[in-house]
C-alpha cells in the first residue's frame, strides 16, 4: 500500500523544511520526502493543501488512569493533591483503568499524538489485571504506548506519602514489573507496545526499591523512568533523609544513564544538568501540570544547551485536565520564555521536542521522531485553514503559538488513526460515556 500525501508544508524537524512539498508512505515506512509534485505511483493520495505535515508527536510522560479524576483538589500543592487522590486511586480497578485509559489515548490522537509513556504506578490489591487494561486501551485507539510499570513500596507507616494500603512490597513491585515485561514488551523497530520499569518517585519508594529496578530493566533490556526534581518539597524531604537532592541521589542509585528518562527535572542545580548531559539522560517536561500544580519552570533552556534530549509530558489529567499534547508545544515556548526571556527557546525547538526529543527520551530516535525514507510512517496533518490561522506565513509558528490546529490525518505506522477530526477506529462519544460511568464508580465507591 502506497500512499501519497501532497501538496503539503512538511516539518521534517531533523532536515529541511518544504513550502510546498509530499510525502510518500508505503506500508508501514516512509518511502521518500520532497518538494513540489510527485511523479510515481500510489494507491491513496491524501490533497493536503493548506496543512502541515510533522512527525507525530510523542507524549513522554501520563499518567492515564487520571482521566477518572479530573478536576479534583484543584488549588492545592503536589503533595496536598496527592493525599487528597490516593484515597480515590485506592479504589481503582482494571474496568476504570481501561476506561480512563481509552479517554486518554483518544484526546491524545485528536491532538496529533502517535507515541504515549504511561507512568502507571496504582496496583490495589483488588484491582485486576491494570496493565492488561492499558494495553486493551491502546488496542482500541491505535497509537503506540510505553507502559511504564510503576511502583511504591513505601506507605506512611515508613515515613512516604502514600498510604500503606496501596503500596505494594518490594518483592511484588518487582515481580509484577518483571511479569509485565515477559508479557507485553515487543522490543522490535516497529514496536506498538513496550515497557519500561518506573518506580513512582524518591518519596514513595524505598532505595531497594530503586535499585532492585534499574537492575532488573538492564538485565532485561527495557528502559527506566521515575518523577524526579518535581517540587521543592521533595527536595526539602530528600536532603533530609538522605543528606542530597534527588538529582544527586538519583546519580548515586546509577539512575542518571542514557536509557533513563525523569519526569519534570524543574529543581536541577547546574551541576545536575551537566550530570544529565554528560550521561545521556533524559528529561520529560511537562509545562502545563507543572503550571497547574505550581511547582516551577524546569530549566529546559539549559538542560538543552547542555545537550539533554527533553521531551514533552502531558502528564496525569488530575493535574493537565485538557490531555491534549499539542497545547504542551505553546506552554513549553511560554514557560521557557517566562524564565530565560525571548530566546528560551524557538518555535522548531518547541516542535524538536514534542518529537525528536521525545523520541529520544524513548529509546526510539532510530525510527521515530522525524520525517526521514526509512522511519516509522507515524505523522500528523495539521489542518491550517480557516479564520485561527489566516495570515500566518509560518506553518511552524502557526502550530506552536497559536491554537492547537484540527487534525485532518493522523497516521501510526501508515495506517489513519484519525481521519478529518474523527478517530478511526473508535467512537467518542461512546468513550465518553464509559469514561464518565467509570469516573462516577470510582468516586462514589467506598
């Protein structure tokens, strides 16, 4: 199967840019990238005019189960909100999960989303089979996802946030870790479902914990992520116990490497960030639930400079409640130019990021990320018609300062996903409304 997508504004993000130019996926690849018109055969021509074509973007960091508590503790701290909702996330079970998670992928793909990191780290002890649920979820929608399996195993009773009846031991948090990678993760090029091991976080696992983890996913080959550098309460907490900042402790527990990627970094010391360039370890930023929250402006200007590849995050929707990635391109730009002023970071950077960088943070940088013959045929048409981006010449700038643009395709390994604005394959207003009997259940129940 060869589709043609034509007459097109094409952000390859890792080469160069067309005015008016095509793109040619056959299968599941990209055949070829190009200027003006293309002369060979196709079966499906995609007109194109008025778009703009980039790589899909990549979320790298959710929490999806979330979508069943939006708009909950809306004007507290991170640790208000997170003692407020664990109660809540108690109660979770598989059949809420996948709701919730289906929601998620599917604003994520009505907003030009291929590739999604699901931090999931709430396993109650009757709460079926949660990593099956996502990855039933995924099924439904059509986009690639990272089931990061995460894990607490340390409750209030030994001094962590949680509370003791949603923490798991340390011997089942890295057993079940360790059965969901025997399970689910496909470690080929094409990959629509992996898994990485991701303790929650220093304030709610134990060292053991940490360390037990990045020595299964070395010897299993799979990725590591946690949430770290967040707050400056954390800080405060870290540097209590264990006489550091979570960045230096993170160095000490070998979790600063190159197939680490750490949520948030918005208190990194510059001795942290050169730590963080020189090992090769990356950064998810999520610019909208760190606003929400008010836990900072990660220093992203210069994580860059020093040669750390940063990603974007949508992170949990009880802290991001719109869950659309395209909007975290904006608020990136905004915040990074809140903090270091207009040349925090550009319009193509903002983009890089949103998929190359993210790619990267992924492990997948050889076939994502960018528009290149031979990549994935994972890509985004950017519908640019109409009044919100009449007279702006720049595709690129119209995408990342104004409003998030409809998506007229969104292809995942070249099959359309979204289609004019509607999903494929799924119907919303169907998920909508198993998302909101779920997220009814979960709070009423007790």
């Amino acid at each position: 199967m060869k589709t043609l997508i034509a007459n097109a504004a094409i952000a390859t993000v890792t080469g160069e840019e067309h005015a008016n130019g095509h793109v040619v996926v056959e299968n599941d690849r990209i055949a070829e990238v190009g200027e003006g018109v293309y002369t060979g055969e196709f079966d499906e021509r995609v007109d194109a005019s008025g778009c703009l074509v980039t790589p899909g973007l990549i979320n790298t960091h959710h929490h999806l189960y979330q979508w069943a508590t939006r708009g909950l503790a809306a004007d507290h701290t991170l640790f208000e909100w997170l003692k407020q909702l664990y109660p809540v996330w108690g109660r979770l079970d598989d059949g809420v999960t996948h709701a919730a998670a289906t929601a998620g992928l599917a604003r994520l793909a009505l907003t030009g989303c291929t590739t999604v990191a699901d931090h999931h780290y709430v396993f109650p002890r009757d709460g079926g089979d949660q990593v099956a649920a996502l990855a039933a979820a995924r099924q439904r929608i059509g986009v690639r996802l990272h089931v990061v399996r995460g894990s607490m195993d340390r409750g209030e009773s030994d001094g962590g946030l949680p509370p003791d009846n949603l923490v798991e031991s340390t011997e089942d948090a890295l057993t079940g870790t360790e059965a969901a990678i025997d399970r689910f993760h496909d470690d080929s090029a094409g990959a629509h479902l992996q898994i990485a091991a991701g303790p929650c976080s220093p304030f709610s696992v134990t060292e053991r914990l940490m360390s037990g983890a990045a020595e299964l996913a070395r010897r299993k080959g799979v990725r590591l992520h946690t949430h770290l550098a967040e707050t400056l309460d954390e800080e405060k907490q870290c540097l209590a116990e264990v006489g550091c900042t979570p960045a230096e402790y993170a160095d000490k527990l070998g979790w600063l490497a190159d197939d680490v990627w750490l949520a948030h970094t918005v208190h990194l010391a510059p001795e942290a960030i050169r730590r963080f360039g020189a090992t090769g370890t990356g950064a998810a930023h999520c610019p909208t639930s760190n606003g929400r929250l008010g836990t900072g402006i990660a220093p992203v200007r210069d994580l860059l400079d020093a040669g750390v590849a940063v990603g974007l995050g949508v992170d949990g929707a009880a802290s991001s409640e719109s869950g659309g990635l395209a909007e975290e391109l904006h608020q990136a730009l905004l915040q990074a130019r809140q903090r270091g002023g207009p040349r925090g970071l550009t319009t193509r950077e903002a983009l890089w990021m949103g998929t190359m960088g993210g790619a990267r943070c992924l492990g997948r940088a050889d076939d994502l990320g960018s528009l290149e013959p031979g990549k994935l045929a994972d890509l985004a048409v950017w519908d640019l018609t109409g009044l919100n981006y009449a007279g702006i010449t720049d595709p690129v700038a119209a995408l990342v300062l104004g409003t998030p643009p409809p998506v007229r395709r969104l292809f995942v390994g070249g099959k359309a996903v979204v289609e004019d604005g509607v999903l494929r394959e799924a119907d919303e207003s169907g998920i909508a409304r198993e998302l909101a009997s779920a997220s009814a259940r979960l709070r009423e129940a007790r």
